[in-house]
C-alpha cells in the first residue's frame, strides 16, 4: 500500500464536505472495546479536575483525514486511541485535519490483535512517524499484554525506555502508562495508578458504609452504657 503525501492546502485544491463520518470497522474483541472506554473515560475524569476539559479532544476508533485530496484513504484505519490538544473538546464524527487548525494527534496508541500488528507496527507507525509527526506512539496488546512506546526525536520514533515499575512515561500526557491487572491504565508521576470513575465510586460507597457502622457501634456503646447506668440507678440523661 502507498503512503499518502503529507497534509497540504495550496488554492486549487477544492476541500471535501466537512461532514465526513468515520468510516471504520468494529473493534476486534470486546476486551479491545473495552480498553478504549477506558482510556478516553479515565482521562476525562482525571483532567476534570485539572479544569482541561474544554482544551482537548480525545477519542477512538474514528478517521482522521489528513488528505484532501484523499479523503477517504485505503493506507490506514483511525486509531484505536488518540489525543489532540488544545483543541475544542466537542463531539466530532471523524477528525478533519483541514478543519482542525491543521493539527494532528498529540499521542496515539493502538491496541494489537492477530490481524493488526503488523500494520500497527508498520505501516500505521510509519505514518504517525511521518506524516502526522505525532509526538508520542504506543501500542498495547489486551490478549498478550505487548506494550510498547515511542517518542519522536529529530523525526524519527525512538522507543522509550521503561522505568524500574515497568511504566513509560508520556510528555503528552504528564502521566505514565503501564499494564495493571491486564489492563493498559494511566499512572502518576509517583508511580499510582490512577483509579478509573468506578473505582472511585466503589472506594467513595465503602467509606460510607464504613462511617455508617462505626455510628452503629457507636450508637450501640452509647445504649448499652445508659442501660448500665440505670441498673445502677442513675439516670443517664442527668449527667
């Protein structure tokens, strides 16, 4: 397959209708799905209490045009996963380079499967590499747990190192990616796992259950007191 040339807009090119939808196929498994939704959602959650959630777009599964001459380009499908930054955070149905201020993801990541691999690694990467100049790459496998990430420097992917946790560090991000419990997740700077909405929600009912037995036990110590002090003849609302 050829690759397209890179993004261009002298006066005679005439530009396709904006209203371009995404034009990809489903998700290879459910545990690909899956992965997905949980980028995109742990992200929001996080930013939205960094006050960014009106200056990024991060989304999955949905074309870029980067050629309008080629609209509809056969070299590649959208990325399982991309972030574009300081963009108008709103619902798109495709990513329309000409339309977005020229711009192209920040960071992509791709989810491996039997049959996508060899593009990811490939032709995708080479793409991303040089055509998008998208600053960071990774790729991430639900099934084998394949994990890999690159960083452009003097235009050319450089793999990036892992620390002593097993985790890759993004500059997009400000964050770490790393695999926990079978899962590509974000993490801190100091190395924690970033919880996921459910996670929080879970942690948030436990504490509240928590609190509401100790005021049962406390409530019981309180009741079990005064009924001694009766027995002893003293009543335990004149003290």
């Amino acid at each position: 397959m050829s690759v397209a040339k890179d993004f261009e807009t002298p006066e005679d090119i005439i530009f396709p209708p904006v209203n371009l939808e995404s034009n990809e196929p489903p998700l290879e498994t459910y545990l690909h799905l899956l992965q997905m939704l949980l980028l995109i959602k742990c992200l929001d959650w996080w930013w939205r209490d960094f006050n960014r959630i009106n200056d990024y777009f991060a989304a999955g599964n949905i074309s870029i045009y980067y050629s309008p001459r080629q609209p509809k380009s056969e070299d590649f499908q959208g990325p399982d996963f991309f972030l574009v930054l300081d963009t108008e955070h709103k619902p798109r149905d495709s990513w329309v380079v000409w339309e977005e201020d020229g711009k192209y993801p920040n960071l992509i990541i791709e989810l491996l499967s039997k049959s996508t691999a060899a593009i990811d690694k490939g032709l995708k990467k080479q793409i991303y590499q040089d055509i998008f100049r998208t600053p960071e790459y990774f790729w991430f496998d639900p099934k084998n747990l394949e994990f890999a990430g690159f960083i452009l420097v003097g235009g050319t992917y450089q793999p990036i190192e892992l620390n002593p946790q097993g985790l890759l560090w993004s500059q997009q991000l400000s964050l770490y990616l790393g695999v926990h419990e079978n899962q590509l997740r974000y993490f801190n700077a100091e190395g924690q796992v970033m919880p996921t909405p459910e996670e929080i929600a879970q942690w948030e009912a436990n504490y509240a259950e928590q609190e509401k037995q100790r005021a049962q036990q406390e409530t019981q110590r309180t009741e079990r007191l005064a009924a001694k002090l009766r027995e002893l003849g003293i009543d335990p609302d004149t003290i």
